[in-house]
C-alpha cells in the first residue's frame, strides 16, 4: 500500500442513480434474508448447548503467553490456566517481579513457566521474545493480550503528549506486535486460542477516561476484525477468539481508592475475573463481561444522551466528589 500522497490515483466520481440506491437496498436485503434463515439451525444448536452444554475445552499441556502477567489480571489469569495444566510465558516489563510469579506457578501447580522482560508496544521487542519463548517453551498455543495502562487520570486536555501516546501503544498497538508473532504459528499447526482483555468502560463509558476508553472500543475493533479474517480464510474451526469486557478490579491501590470513594459499585475480586475469563475460553465464547451481571450496564446505551448520563450518576455518591478529585489529582 502506497502512502506517497503524488501517487495517489484517485477514480472519477460516479453518479448515484436512484436504481442504484435500488439495488444497494436488494443486496442488503439479500444478505439480511441469508443470515437469518442461517441462524434457525444456529439457534437450536445454542438452545440445545444451553441444557446439555459440551465438555470444557481441555487445555491442559499447552503453551499460553500472557502478557502484563507480573501483577493484577494478568497474573489471576496466569494462575487459573496452570491450574488448568497449561505451560506459563510470563510477559512483563519488569522481569523481576515476572519471575517471582513464575516461580509460584512452578511450585503451585507443577506446570512449567518461565518469565519474559518485553515492552509489547515495540515491534522488535515482541519478535525477540517469539524467538525466546519458542526456543525454552515451544510453540503457543493460547495468546492473551492483557498488557494495559488503566489511565483514569486524564481526560482529552490533561496530561501529556507522551502519556496519551503511551497508553494507545501498550493498550492497543501491541495487539498488532503479538498478534503477528504468534498467529502464523497457529494458523501453521491448524490450532491456537487469542484472547483479549478489553474492558466494560466500552459499554458505559466515564468521563476522565478518553485514551484508555478508545483504545479498549480499538480492542474490541482488532477482535472483530480478527474473528472476519479467520472465517474468510478458513480458520476459525481451529483457532478461536474470545474478547473479554471485565469490570474494574482492585489492582492498583489509587485506582481502586478513586472507584470507592465516588462508586456505588464496588471493584471485584481479581481471582474471580480471572476463573470467568478462563472458563469462558474454554466454552469458545467469542465476546462477554465479566462479572456476566456487569454487562446489563449496556442498557443504559439504549436511552437517550441526557437520559443515560443521569441514570449513570445515580450509581455514584456526588456527596464523595471532592474526594475522588483530590485522589485523582495525586501523582
């Protein structure tokens, strides 16, 4: 693809006939048609699922890289697969701290796992860390892209330039890095899992939040987009994708401070998210929040603007703002 503007050979504008508009509305229609009639056996196949569901995918003997792994979610989740039997890669930048985590999941469940300094965000740091994980663990099987920065502090006008472009290159231009490591290699052996941690701001959003919210509506785009190109080429059968909306969890002591002192809702427990994000990889599921009764804040989308925000300030304590603004202003 040619990114030189001299070279750019732009078409002719074609007029839009009312036939053509005609048409476009046929084609829909059309497609709209074959969709549903391709649900009806879709449908019972759920419906059937729902009262005998299948066996949980076995996962045990294989390789999951899990990235931000040192801490938080990403360790919960860590723990959860080598409890499941699955060989650990511990990403992180902090290779001490990701050691320390290896060390446990050795001890605890008898799996091997092994940790791995890299900044996801940088394209020549993922391909090292392909060429090391292979070379001490073998291939992989399952990829969890879970490294984020939760920015709670900054709306558009605040903070820096190089904050803003930080959060979108860990939070989401990693996703590209790892994702061309590791999926060649899956599609290569016909098998592999990819899995996204997003978050379930993309359903209620927050103000203060702009960068991390927009890169976790741009995880949910990668996800979908992902999922079209397995299915248009041939893969999905064999390799799965499963994006994950959890709920905020008490992971980072500010954080988790600022949601108590104005929230009604309290932050969840970090093991919990994690055996649910888990489980629901195991059942193929493609897209869902966790906690499951966290995803009815959805609702609130369908009412109008004005509508929508008032129902969502009744799920904080106004009387506390002064409160969460002086621990949001501590850096």
């Amino acid at each position: 693809m040619s990114t030189n503007s001299e070279s750019y050979d732009a078409v002719d504008s074609l007029p839009n006939s009312q036939l053509d508009n005609i048409k476009n509305l046929l084609h829909l229609f059309n497609g709209i048609l074959y969709a549903t009639v391709a649900s009806i056996p879709i449908f019972f196949k759920w419906l059937f699922h729902l009262f005998l569901p299948p066996p949980l995918k076995n996962i045990s003997g294989q390789l999951a890289l899990i990235t931000g792994s040192s801490a938080g979610i990403g360790r919960a989740i860590a723990m959860r697969l080598a409890r499941e039997g699955c060989h650990i890669a511990i990403v992180n930048r902090n290779l001490k701290m990701g050691q320390k985590v290896a060390e446990e999941i050795r001890a605890q469940y008898k799996v091997k796992a092994i940790a791995f300094e890299a900044d996801v965000s940088k394209c020549e740091d993922v391909k090292r860390l392909k060429r090391e994980v292979e070379e001490s663990l073998g291939n992989v099987d399952i990829l969890v892209n879970n490294a984020g920065l939760l920015s709670l502090e900054n709306s558009l006008l605040e903070g820096n330039d190089e904050d803003y472009q930080r959060v979108v290159d860990v939070n989401l231009t990693s996703y590209f890095w790892t994702t061309r490591a590791f999926l060649p290699g899956m599609m290569e052996r016909k098998k592999g899992h990819i899995v996204s941690v997003s978050s379930l701001i993309t359903k209620i959003s927050v103000f203060g939040t702009i960068a991390y919210t927009t890169t976790k509506y741009g995880n949910i785009g990668f996800m979908e987009a992902l999922n079209e190109d397995l299915k248009f080429f041939g893969y999905s059968d064999c390799i799965k994708t499963t994006t994950v909306l959890p709920t905020l969890v008490g992971t980072q002591r500010k954080h988790s401070q600022m949601v108590e002192a104005i929230s009604k809702i309290p932050v969840s427990n970090v093991y919990a998210i994690a055996k649910d994000i888990v489980y629901g990889m195991q059942r193929n599921r493609r897209i869902f929040s966790v906690p499951q009764s966290a995803g009815l804040v959805g609702i609130f989308s369908w009412f109008p603007d004005d509508a929508c925000f008032l129902g969502k300030l009744k799920l904080m304590d106004k009387s506390k703002l002064d409160e969460f603004m002086k621990i949001r202003a501590k850096k």
